[in-house]
C-alpha cells in the first residue's frame, strides 16, 4: 500500500500525547451513549409522539440501521481521507441529530434526527484506527482494548444517567445532554488528537457503499421488524431473500475492483474472518444482559418473582456492568502481552459462559443482579479488548479503518440478532394481565441459555484463529519495512544523492510508525 503524509507525522504527538487514549475513548463512550439513550422511556415513546407502538419502535430501529451503514463506509473514508477528520464528522453528524431530535415530537422529524445520530459509531473503528496510527506500540494493546470497550461502557453508565434525567426532567432533555457530550468531544479531539499520516491508495468506491449499504438494510430490517411483520410474512422473508440477492452482487462487485470499500480477499483471511465471526456472538452475548436484567429488576414483587426496583436503581445495578468492561482494559493488555490476543478471547468467552452458566440460579436478588454484571463485564470486556487487536495484527495499517468498521459492523449484527430473538422468546413466554404481557422467569431463564450457546459458538470459532507464532511474519515484514524507511532517511541525511519516492512520486512519511 503506498502512503501519504499529513503535516504532522505520526511520531509526533506533541505535548499531547498521553491525552489521546482518554479523549479518544471519550468519544467512543459518547457515541455509545445513544444505543442507550432511550432505554428508560422506550415503553413510553407511543405517547410522546402520539403513535402507534409499531410505529415507536422506528425511533430505535433508525439509529441500529444507520449505525450499521456508516460503520464500514466512515472507515474506509477514514482511510483515504483523514481518521480524525471523519472522527470529528461523524460526532458533528450526531450533534445535529441530538438537536434535531431535542427540538421535536413529530415521529417523521424524529426519526430522522435519530437516523443521523446513529451515523456516530462510525467513531469506534476510526478511533482505533488513531490509536494504531499515533501511538507506540507498548501502549496499544490497553489503549485499543478501551477504545473497543467503549461501546459497552457507554451504554451500561448512559442508563442510570438517562433513568435519572428521564424522571426529574422532560424528556428531550436526554437529547440537549448528548448534543453536549458530542460537541465537547469534538473540542477535545480538535485540541489533543493529531491528524493520522496514514493513507490508502485510491478513491472511494461509491457504488460499492451504496450497495452495501442497501444490502444491510435488506438483511437488518427484517431482523428488527421481524416480531412485529411475523417471521414467515411475505415481507420479511421477501427482504432477506433481496438482501441476499444484493449482498451477493456487491461481492462480485468488490472482488473486481482494485480499491474496493471492503477488501474481500483479506477478510477472507482465517484471522479476519474468525475474529468477525466470534465477534458476531460476542454481540449477541453482550445484549442478552442489556435486555434482561433491567426487565427482572423492575417487574413488580408481586410476580412473584420480578425484584420492584424503580428505574434509576435498575440503572444503578446495571451499571457496573460497563465499570467492569473499562476496568479490564489494562487487565487485557497484561494478558495479551503474555498469551495474546487469542487466548485472551477465549478466557473472556469463557467468563461470559460462567456468567450466564451461574445467572441462570441467580435471579431472586439485587445483589445477585450486581453480580452478574460483573462478571459478564469483565468477561465481554476481555472479549471486546481482543477484537481490535486481532484484526489490526491481521490487515495492513492503511486498511485499519474499514477492517475495524466491518469488525464493528459485526458486533451490530450480533446485537441485531440478540434483540429480535430475545424479544421474540419473551413475547412467547409471556403471561398475559389485563392486555398487558409480562415476561416471565422461564423466558429470562431460556433468554441466559441462548447466550450460553452463542458464546459456546464464539469459543469454536475462536479456536480457529491463527496463534501469536502464525502473526509472526506480519509483524517481521512490518518491522523490516521500518527499517527500510529508517535506512533510506539516514541516507538522505548523510546527503546521498537522489530522493527516495513512493509510488506516487512522494516522500515517505517521516516519524511514523509502519505497522
């Protein structure tokens, strides 16, 4: 890959250097915050926008759909262009639709403030394509293993804050606070982030995004609508046959073209693909706990067993769930270190397992709640820090971006498939009173053994990754192309002749790092 430089090098982070991680999982956990956000108001989101239930539920739909869109395409655009300009676009895109959504209760206009909010987690992979690009490599492993946490740790602090202002205060105000959040993230990143040197060659393939684009909206709508539409309805079996129509055609598209939006021949490679494929049932593991707990902590005592606590506690209790997933980011990087990011994988499915595992006889207490929430926090968290690690030590530097944007996009899906099927289990195992359906225990219980499962599919597929000695070579070749840099600008300093030029008749960066 040929690369270009920016004015100012990647070695350079000036003054500001120990403040991008912080700043930069700032931003992650913003961008978070709005898969969260309206959590405490969901059941009453048909009053506030006087509609249908079905018809609410496009105000949560819209952010998961266009958050799968921009994931992949921010990435690569990242790549090509600038990570931290499009970081600070994609935070700018969800301050407009933060205030769009504070300004209104019309459903149209709502929905599509929500929409544009949704563009955000296009943030996560480039973010960790910054972390790659800026900082030295004994501090990447905890750096990036924050930055991916993010995602978890957002969403589980976002909850009692939302539950909390939702409560004393109208609710748009949830909308100001993000609006907020998003501009102070944009100052921070303008004030502490430097721009990446890294570039990849060629230009944006915009019929490739477009029918990606079209081809996860197909697969994904049918996922979340599917309860409602009925899972053998016309419709949804239509759009998952169009989907798979479109997707097909968008391969064959990418593989013929020299800068496709998603390298298909590497994420074909058995690290990139395993890791996307673990990542899947990592997604659908983390939102099992998102769905079910909130729900067992505020069912009234008079269920029998659902535990009376108000929103603001369940939040509470919930909580250390994303506490525990940022305190194991320097937990990781010390395994990492020592067994790699493999192993880590694998010791974080398993806690996820044991979770779940001793979940299923913990459910008649609070305390027991809190429980739980740790230990699935410090399992998804191992699990969340090693992702990152294993797709950047298995694609080249200039394709972070869009490889981390497709490793997002499958936790999406992951959380997709979590939230229809748990839904659908809980709607089945539900007792009716008075019109109203209640979940009950055995759906709760069914709920924690589907999550089982996925994480036992997760630790196969896990098994099938390359160990640390297979990532070798890599990491030899990305060493030697250092050493060729650093040898052609003793050269230039000893005042030989002549320049040395990349592909495109540039001097090669200066101060970077070439991994």
């Amino acid at each position: 890959m040929t690369h270009t430089t920016t004015d100012r090098p990647a070695g350079d982070t000036g003054r500001t250097g120990g403040a991008i991680v912080p700043v930069l999982a700032f931003a992650g956990i913003v961008v978070a915050v709005m898969q969260t956000l309206l959590v405490p108001v969901i059941k009453d989101l048909p009053q506030l926008l006087s509609t249908s239930p079905s018809n609410a539920t496009w105000v949560l739909t819209s952010t998961l759909l266009s958050g799968a869109v921009a994931t992949p395409i921010m990435g690569r655009l990242g790549d090509l262009y600038g990570k931290r300009r499009l970081l600070i676009t994609s935070l700018s895109v969800m301050v407009a639709g933060a205030l769009i959504s504070a300004l209104t209760s019309d459903l149209l206009t709502m929905i599509a403030g929500r929409t544009l909010q949704g563009f955000a987690m296009g943030a996560i992979p480039l973010g960790i394509g910054l972390m790659r690009d800026l900082l030295p490599r004994e501090k990447l492993p905890s750096a990036m293993a924050l930055m991916s946490s993010s995602i978890g740790v957002g969403g589980g602090l976002a909850l009692p804050v939302a539950a909390l202002i939702a409560q004393n205060s109208d609710w748009h105000a949830l909308f100001y606070g993000a609006a907020g959040l998003g501009a102070l993230a944009i100052v921070l990143t303008l004030l502490v982030v430097p721009e990446s040197p890294m570039r990849a060659e060629g230009t944006f393939d915009v019929l490739g995004a477009v029918g990606l684009s079209v081809g996860l909206v197909l697969f994904l709508l049918p996922i979340t609508k599917g309860s409602d539409w009925g899972w053998a309805s016309g419709t949804t079996l239509g759009l998952f046959a169009a989907s798979a129509v479109v997707l097909l055609l968008w391969g064959v598209l990418e593989l013929r073209l020299k800068a496709p939006l998603v390298d298909l021949r590497t994420t074909a490679r058995p690290a990139v693909l395993f890791t996307n494929l673990a990542s899947i049932m990592v997604g659908v593991s983390f939102f099992v706990v998102s769905l079910v707990l909130p729900q067992l902590l505020q069912l009234p005592t008079s269920t029998g067993y659902g535990l009376g606590q108000s929103m603001v506690t369940a939040g509470l209790i919930v909580a250390p769930l994303g506490l525990t997933m940022m305190f194991t980011a320097p937990v990781y990087a010390r395994l990492s270190a020592r067994y790699g990011p493999k192993v880590t994988l694998i010791i974080g499915m398993l806690i996820i397992a044991i979770g779940y595992g001793a979940g299923l006889g913990l459910m008649s207490a609070a305390w027991q709640s809190v429980v739980i929430a740790v230990v699935l926090g410090a399992g998804i968290g191992l699990a969340y820090s090693s992702l990152p690690a294993l797709i950047v030590g298995a694609v080249p530097a200039s394709e972070t971006g869009a490889a981390n944007g497709l490793n997002t996009l499958m936790r999406s899906i992951g959380t997709s498939v979590s939230s229809a099927v748990i839904g659908m289990v809980l709607a089945n195992t539900a007792n009716h009173v008075g019109g109203v359906a209640i979940p009950t225990m055995h759906g709760f219980r069914v709920s924690f053994l589907i999550a089982t499962g996925a994480v036992a599919v997760g630790l196969l597929l896990a098994l099938f990754l390359p160990g640390r000695r297979s990532a070798q070579p890599q990491l030899r070749a990305s060493s030697e192309e250092d050493a060729n840099l650093a040898r052609a600008e003793e050269a230039l300093a000893a005042g030989v002749s002549g320049r040395v030029l990349d592909a495109e008749g540039s001097s090669p960066r200066g101060g970077g790092r070439g991994d």
